[in-house]
C-alpha cells in the first residue's frame, strides 16, 4: 500500500504544476463568468435558478467537466511516456495496474476539486453570497465526483489503448459528449453526459421555436431512470477501468525515437 | 543469469535486433556497439520492456516482460534524459524504493545509503532540475541499485560524468560485480569500457558479432594478424631475427632516434614465448613495447570492418 501511496503523492504533486494549475483555472472559471456576465446584463433575481442550471448543465458538466478529466487522467499516462520516465515505473516490482490506479485516482481528486470550484462559483454569481445555500450544490457536487471518476475511468483507457489519447479525448469531449445527448431517439444513450443529466438534472425552459432535434425528441421522448443512469455510469467506471488496467499491464510503452 | 535464445524484435519492418543467442552470467559485462547497433533494443527485451518479436529471453529463469517477480531482482539505469526533474534525488529514489517494497525506515536508510555511495546525499534534496548532467546520471545509478537488485542493466551509465565522476562509478561498477552481480553495462566510451571488464558482447545492425572475453576474441580474428610494436636501438638486427620467428608475417622498419620495429604475427602466443629468450640471447636493449590492436578499440573496429 505504501508503494500507491507514494505514487498517489507523486501523481498529484506532477497535477499541480503552476501551469497546468493554471490552465485549469481558466477552464473552471469560464463558467462562472459567463453567469456573471449574464447576471449584469439581466439582473433579475427570478433568473437565478436559470443561469444556475445553464452554466451547469450545459458549461460544467457538458465542457469543463470532460475537458478537465481528458487532460488529467490521459495525462497519467501521456505525462510519464513524455517525459521518458516510464521505465522507471514499468521495471519496478509492481503489478502495472497497481502503478496506474494511484493516478487514476489523483485525476479523478483533481478533476471533482476543479468541478467544486466551478460549480460553488456558478451558483455565487448566478445568486450572490446566497448561492451556495439556494443552489443544489451537495447534489451537483456528488454528481460531479462521480461524473469525474467515469470521464477519468473513460479517458484513461483510451490512454491505455491508444497513443494520441488526448486528442481524441477532447474530440470526444467536444463533439461525441455536446452531440449525441441532443440526439433523437435512443442515441443519446451512447453519451456519458445523458446519465449525467438525469443523476443530476437541471430545469431548463422550453424553446419557443422548435427545431428539428426537438420535434424528433417530442415524437419518441427517451426516459431513463435514475437506477438506469447509475447502474451505467457505474457499469461504465468498471469496465473502462478494467479496460485500461488490462491494456496497460499489455501493451508496451516506449518512446519511438529511442529504438536503437 | 540472463539467457537469450534467438531472440529477434522488429518494429514494423525496423529491424531492433535479429536472432541474438547468448547466455550473460554473474560479474561485469559490457554491450558494444555503434549507434542503432540494437544495444538498447537488447537492453529493454532483458528489463522486460519489450517482448521479442521471435525468440525468448530470460532473467534468472523467468520471462522479464511485466514480471513482477523478475523485476525485484533487476536494477535498470536507462540511457537519455528521462527523470523527474519536479522530485528531489531522495524524493525520486524513495519513490522508486517504494515501489519495489521498501518502507518505513529500512526505504529512508537504503535511499541515504545509496545517495552516499552515488555521490549525490549533499545535494540529495534538492529538485533534480537543477543537476547537471552528471549529477543526474548518479541519481538514475542511485535508483537502479537501491533495492540491491541482483541484476544490473545500464544503458550509458557514465555519459555525462566528469573524468573523477566516471572513476568513481567504474570503481562503484566494478565493486558490484566483484561482489557477485550480474552487471551488464551499455557504453561506447571504449577506453573505460576496457577499464571496467574484459567480459564483452559485441552488436551490429542488430546481430551479435562476437561474445566473451575480448583477448580470446582478438585471438580469433584471422583477417588480422597481431601488431607488436618495439622500440630498441637495435632495429634492424631485431628486425632481421624477428623474421626467423614461426608465424610473423611481416616486419616494419621505423625511423627515429630511437628505432623502432613493428611486427605482424598470426601466432602471437609463439612470438611472446620466443620473444624473450631472442633479446635475452643477443642482448637487444628495448625500451617501449606495446600491442597497438591488442585493445578493445582494435577488436571492436576489426569485428564491425568485417561486417561492413
């Protein structure tokens, strides 16, 4: 236990680099100030409630929840296979998996920490002081940790099983994970961020104007529960995790630059 | 102690290595090679990093690849700039102890203990990013040995050290295999490789040249006839006798103050036994002799030669 320990010590003293604390940051505190901007621009206290669930539905946990967890928990991977010290880790008298899960977890830690810092913030500027009260903060705040450990669980194996992990994980992030839970049909069901929504919905108002997406919606409209939604976000976790930690007890990790 | 067994990788259709059978047992050994020789392709099949393509290869009876139970008794000091430049050395080295079972005060003594025999415990808690090359290069030896691994692999352990850093881990080196370790050692500093052990396998263009003992190597080189330089005053009259000795194919006269006469012989163990009676008999006064290819650097440039 002390070897993950120590692992888990190194993992997130490598997360909290000043630039990528940085960079974070910025991520986090997008939301927020866009509901700051909208609370200037529309300064009715009945608005509240919307912005809150705009910023968090669509910003935190559709963009900074993703982003986050594409960049930390591919970086638990990415970063040693970079920086040439994977050798280290991989000649050590450890099961690989073992190696892995410590970092596993420091990217789920960082991400849930970014998503708190988001979430207390979007309901501060959307209510004032009153927020952290008003809004459903201890909900939105579990959902976002376990929000975290799938997207990290989600990422990380494709860290494991492919080499440019984190492109494909913001391609994912951006257009598989903003698309799909706006589909029609039962499509949406491939989307993490559907289970999200229904572990931790957020009332939006009805558009006044129906586009084509709405009115397929509105035809055949998709239900799912909240013990669906757990069961599949858990299931997920699980073999995602699984996935990776097979995956990187396998494969082989070198730099090809090195072959000589 | 490591056991190749026409062991080949490719990557793609890159060739690392190709059919390598040898056998590397306790005490120093040295890989030679030049550049994309396949010496660090050889190195990561032994430390588990990579599976042969074709093959097998074992550390103490076991596939290395992902082996846990071969990597407690493997020490691994890879080439090139990789480290945690954000840790301290005793951050690092702890860690690494941590992670092949140390803990508590037994992690801390070890991880002292080898910061000392490195040469690095004054500056061992500082961040690694501000080491020089050579500091470095004490802190990834210093990792490699802190569990007392029974096996050692480096990949270019003295690049980088200043020449009292190089003495010191070649005296480090050759303390470790002195005391039963298996240590296999990658280098091209062919001058100090030749210091460290005469226990050499040579690589090119992923094959195995030649393995074992570099003299009992030179001795089998054929193409190339033994060269024995002297320098007397009396060179031409050595000369003249040196050519009534069995098995010297050529003599050559230099010029100079002090004469001097280089000889090519293809049974140099005769023209050693005879060499000292023939000056004792006719009194020659010598003042130099040497064996200019009788080295390291000649054997590994006659082996490569004769593959190019």
């Amino acid at each position: 236990m002390m070897a993950e320990v120590h692992l888990f010590r190194a993992a997130l003293r490598d997360l909290s680099r000043p630039k990528r604390l940085m960079a974070a940051g910025f991520v986090c505190i997008v939301p927020p100030l866009l509901v700051l901007l909208v609370r200037i621009a529309r300064p009715a206290s009945g608005m509240a409630p919307l912005r809150y669930n705009f910023a968090t539905t669509f910003l935190g946990f559709g963009f900074v929840l993703p982003i986050l967890a594409a960049v930390f928990a591919t970086g638990a991977i990415r970063d040693e296979v970079e920086q040439r010290t994977i050798a280290y880790l991989l000649t050590r008298p450890i099961a690989r998996w073992r190696i892995l899960w410590p970092r596993f977890a420091s990217a789920v830690l960082a991400v849930a920490m970014g998503m708190a810092i988001c979430l207390v913030l979007c309901a501060v500027s959307a209510w004032g002081p009153v927020g952290v009260t008003t809004a459903p903060l201890v909900r939105d705040l579990e959902i976002a940790a376990v929000g975290a450990g799938v997207y990290c669980a989600f990422f990380l194996m494709l860290a494991a099983i492919i080499n440019r992990a984190l492109l494909v994980g913001l391609l994912f992030a951006f257009g598989w994970e903003s698309w799909v839970p706006n589909m029609p049909g039962s499509f949406q069901r491939m989307s993490i961020a559907t289970y999200l929504r229904v572990l931790a919905p957020h009332s939006l108002p009805e558009a006044e104007t129906m586009d084509v997406l709405r009115m397929l919606n509105a035809l055949a409209p998709q239900t799912i529960s909240q013990a669906t939604a757990w069961t599949t976000v858990i299931c997920v976790t699980a073999l995602a995790l699984a996935v990776a930690f097979a995956a990187f007890s396998m494969r082989e990790y070198l730099p090809q630059e090195d072959e000589g | 102690m490591i056991t190749l067994h026409h062991a080949s990788r490719w990557y793609g259709h890159v060739l690392g290595v190709n059919d390598v059978s040898c056998t590397i047992s306790a005490g120093i050994t040295t890989l030679l090679g030049p550049n994309g020789a396949g010496k660090t392709t050889l190195i990561r099949l032994i430390t588990g990093q990579l599976r042969p393509t074709t093959g097998s290869v074992a550390v103490l009876g076991e596939r290395p690849f992902a082996n846990p139970r071969v990597y407690a008794k493997i020490g691994y000091c890879p080439e090139g700039e990789g480290i945690y430049e954000d840790l301290t050395a005793r951050q690092m080295v702890g860690l690494l102890a941590a992670l092949s079972g140390m803990s508590g005060r037994a992690l801390r003594d070890h991880v002292q203990h080898v910061l000392e025999l490195t040469g690095i415990a004054e500056s061992a808690d500082r961040r690694i990013a501000g080491y020089s090359k050579g500091m470095r290069q004490r802190v990834k030896l210093a990792q490699a040995i802190v569990h007392e691994p029974e096996v050692l692999i480096l990949d270019e352990p003295l690049n980088g050290l200043d020449p009292v850093g190089r003495r010191e881990i070649a005296q480090l080196l050759k303390d470790l295999g002195a005391a039963g370790k298996c240590v296999v050692v990658s280098s091209h500093i062919l001058h100090e490789v030749e210091q460290l052990t005469r226990n050499i396998v040579v690589l090119h263009h992923g094959r195995l040249l030649a393995q074992g003992d570099l003299y009992a190597i030179r001795a089998l080189i054929d193409a190339h006839p033994h060269r024995v330089a002297i320098t007397t005053p009396d060179g031409r009259e050595l000369a003249r006798c040196l050519l009534d000795l069995p098995g010297v194919v050529s003599v050559r006269l230099d010029g100079g103050n002090e004469g001097g006469v280089e000889i090519e012989t293809r049974d140099p163990e005769h023209f050693y036994h005879e060499f000292p009676k023939l000056v004792a008999h006719r009194r020659f006064r010598i003042t130099a002799f040497s064996s200019p290819d009788n080295n390291l650097e000649a054997v590994f440039r006659y082996l490569v030669e004769g593959t190019s």
